[in-house]
C-alpha cells in the first residue's frame, strides 16, 4: 500500500469520525431552516439524535428521534429510521425512508394524527368543521411523476364528525386503499370500508388537480342529515346510488 493510499485512508476515516461526534444541537443551529420551522430541545449527533418539539407553521410534533445510516450515504442516499412522539402525544408515527438523487421512497410507515393538525386553521367552505383523527400506513413507497412510482397502504378515518351549516354528519370510520396509477395517487374505497354507503375513487394529480368518481346510497346507518341531503346529488341509477363526480382543486385548501 503507497504512502499516498495510507494518508488518503487516514483523512477519510479522520474526517467520518469527526463528523459522526458533530452535536445535532450544533448542526440545527447552523442549518438554514425556514422561517417558519422551528426545532428545539435536540440531543445526540447526526447519526443518531432526536429532538423534543418540531414546529411548521401551526403544526407541532413532539419527541423526534432519528437514526441515519452512514454506509448509505457512501452509496449516495440517505436512509433514516424515524420514531415521532408516543401514545400520550396527539402525533404518532414509525418508519423507515431513504432520500436520494431519484427522490424519496419508504417502507413500513405509519403515522397517526388527529385532523386539527392536518387542517391547522385552514377555512373551508360553508363554515365546515371536522374533528377526528386520520391513520396512515405505508408498506412501500416509491417516488414518481408527478407523485408516485409505486405505492401500497392504507388511510383510516377514524370517528370522523363533519358539521356545517347545513346540518351535522357523523360518517364514522372510513378505510381507504392507497395506490399508484400513472404517477398518480389513488385513494378508492368501497360498501364494505365505510358505513356510509360510500363506493369509488379519488385520484390527485399534477398541480393537486383531484377528480372524483364515487357514488353512494341511502342507508339506515348514514345520519339523518346526510341521507337528507344525498337528493341534491342527481338522480339515483338503477341500483338506487347517487352519483358523486368532481375534478378541481381541494376546496378551501
């Protein structure tokens, strides 16, 4: 082995150690976060560390830990297991991601949140107020054009309450399959995931255009003011279901 390949070998590893003792405190101090990020209470290193609170906005997330593999970074990717708070906080979840120059992509994620966070104050339409709490599960995803290569899981929404001012809709618990279709996100769910009486599909696509293709049918389990209101929607078909169609942007988002 040359003395040039000795002292080469010798700066690399220096230069690894040294970077894996950096304090996270120090680096997030550093770092040119957005004005409206705000991180604070970070203990450990850029390998392994977590923070106590993380704010975006109105969006708060509590005991942030994260551990990131250096032997990925030597193949060009980042790959980060991730824990965010626990059963006493409002936002929960688990995962495993890897960032690269192909962009994002995740496996076993799981993520809990109640629907003020991911609202956050925004205004919808017809003084609209839903409360509830939303559960994500990722088994695979893969980034694409313009959302997706490949994606498997499932979004729960659990004890949702809709009210505006047209009347109270308590709609329950809904599970919704998550997929790719060219590029796209495709949220679909059916009779047997909702009581609601709710069958069809959303997908989101470039400039978060969304178009909607669902129908629903009266049924005793749906409230009274849903069941009321589902005239409104058309004419029913042959099997007695209301059409839903839309395709816009996510009013009051």
């Amino acid at each position: 082995m040359s003395l040039f390949f000795k002292i080469l070998v010798g700066v690399l590893v220096y230069f690894v150690f040294l970077v894996a003792y950096i304090p996270a405190n120090w680096l997030v101090s550093i770092a040119p976060l957005p004005n409206n990020v705000v991180i604070s209470g970070t203990e450990g290193t850029l390998w392994e560390g977590k923070a106590a609170l993380v704010s975006v906005d109105q969006r708060q997330v509590e005991h942030v830990s994260w551990q990131l593999s250096p032997w990925g970074l030597f193949m060009g990717q980042a790959n980060i297991d991730f824990s965010i708070g626990n059963r006493a906080t409002p936002v929960s979840g688990k995962g495993s991601v890897t960032w690269s120059l192909a962009g994002i992509s995740g496996n076993n994620i799981r993520l809990d949140v109640p629907d003020s966070f991911l609202l956050a104050g925004a205004r919808l339409p017809f003084k609209t107020q839903v409360s509830g709490d939303v559960s994500l599960m990722i088994e695979v995803l893969e980034q694409g054009k313009p959302w997706c290569e490949q994606l498997s899981g499932k979004l729960f929404l659990n004890n949702t309450d809709v009210k505006n001012q047209f009347g109270a809709y308590p709609v329950g618990n809904i599970a919704l399959g998550l997929s790719c279709l060219d590029g796209q996100l495709q949220l679909a769910t059916d009779e047997t995931q909702n009581t609601i009486g709710l069958t069809g599909t959303a997908i989101l696509g470039e400039a978060n255009l969304v178009k909607v293709s669902a129908k629903i049918k009266p049924t005793d389990t749906q409230p009274k003011d849903l069941r009321d209101a589902l005239q409104f929607l058309g004419r029913q078909d042959s099997q007695g279901y209301y059409p839903i169609n839309y395709q816009g942007v996510v009013p009051g988002l």
